[in-house]
C-alpha cells in the first residue's frame, strides 16, 4: 500500500486542513469506542481488499437507540479515525437518526477531501456501521 510522504497532500487542500489532519491523527492514534462488544445485539465487519483496511461493528440498542458501540480492526489513519468519529457520532441517536448517517457527514467530520482513492478507506466505516444497523432491523422482524 502506498503511504503519503511527507508534505504531499492526501486530495485537495480545504481551508483549516492542519486542524482536520491534527484531527484525524488524533482519532488515530487514540480511537474512540475502539475494541469489541462481546454481548452486543447486532454486528457486521468487513476489508477493503486493495489496502488492507479491516473494521468491524458492534451495537447494542436500548429503546430503539444505540446504546453502546464499538469498532475493531487494522486499518489506514484514514480509515480508523473515520471509525472512530463514526463511533462517537452515532452513540445515542435512534435507529431512524442513524440510517441518516451518510457519506456527506463522514468528509465533515474528516474535513479533508480524501481523493479518489483515499474516498473508500474513508467510507468502509460507514458501510460497515450501516451493515450492523441494517441487520439488527432485519432480527427485529
């Protein structure tokens, strides 16, 4: 896998981007919600086969809300601060809110424009996530 080196941009450059790759580096390296729910209700993982980004998903829901989250795997800084974010942004929001999440929201909370290639490593959390949710719908009959 290709990494960045140093002074070369990951897309185009937005304006604050320091702030966002400070941001992104954060998430990186200190993931919110990182690890495994070994009781949860519903979870889903999947890889992205070209780079190597693993990610799983594990909700529980309390309510029709998610209650608790978490995520796992081996991944880009890209990818697993996209998790991380995606994490603490879905914590607490119904079912209905959560479906609503989308690839819009992920680059805001990026705030960078990853380039095409970078563009799924961003969102195979989100895939992922949506694969959990979408499950835990199915159960529920």
């Amino acid at each position: 896998m290709r990494r960045k080196k140093p002074g070369e941009s990951w897309g185009e450059k937005m304006p604050g981007e320091s702030f966002y790759r400070e941001n992104i580096l954060d998430h990186y390296k200190k993931p919110r919600n990182f690890g495994k729910l070994e009781d949860a209700h519903s979870q889903a993982e999947d890889s992205n086969p070209l780079c190597g980004d693993e990610i799983a998903f594990y909700l529980k829901f309390s309510e029709e809300k998610i209650s608790e989250i978490k995520f796992s795997g081996s991944a880009c800084a890209i990818c697993l601060a996209s998790a991380s974010m995606l994490s603490q942004e879905a914590k607490g929001k119904s079912i209905q809110e959560a479906k609503k999440i989308g690839k819009r929201d992920i680059l805001g909370m990026l705030g960078i424009d990853p380039g095409p290639v970078r563009l799924k490593c961003a969102l195979l959390p989100l895939k992922v996530f949506k694969l959990a949710l979408y499950k835990h719908m199915g159960m529920r009959g």
